[in-house]
C-alpha cells in the first residue's frame, strides 16, 4: 500500500516527541522507519487505511528517568 503521510519527518524519535510537546500540537509517531508529527486527523485517516504506525510517547519512570514507548496502530 502507497500513500503520502503529511507531517513534519525527525532524524529522531526524541526530537518528534520534543516538537510536540514545545508547540503544543500534533502526535509523534513512527511510520515505515520515519519519525514524524502528524496532526489528529491524519493520524485518524492513517488508521483508518489499515497501515500499521505507532504512537511515540515518554513514560515517566520511578526512578525518575524517562523512556520513549511505543504505543502500535493496527
């Protein structure tokens, strides 16, 4: 399956993760090797394609260090 993602590619997953929480907008997200911020709707219309992606977050851990996780879609 073929499709364009619109969004804004980073080398990394870190700096995706960090764009969005400095603009306030967007969903981090890992697609076919890249990092990228997407808009809701986008990731809706990704989804809704059938195309596997995931979700890229922090979690906080106990010991006060964080990790990125991975949250998949289908």
């Amino acid at each position: 399956m073929n499709f364009e993602v619109q969004g804004v590619e980073f080398p990394t997953e870190n700096e995706a993760i960090q764009h969005t929480c400095a603009s306030g907008r967007g969903h981090a997200i890992r697609i076919s090797g890249k990092n990228m911020v997407i808009e809701k709707a986008e990731a809706d219309r990704i989804a809704a394609l059938g195309a596997c992606f995931a979700y890229l977050t922090l979690l906080d851990l106990p010991d006060g260090s964080t990790r990125i996780v991975t949250v998949p879609v289908n």
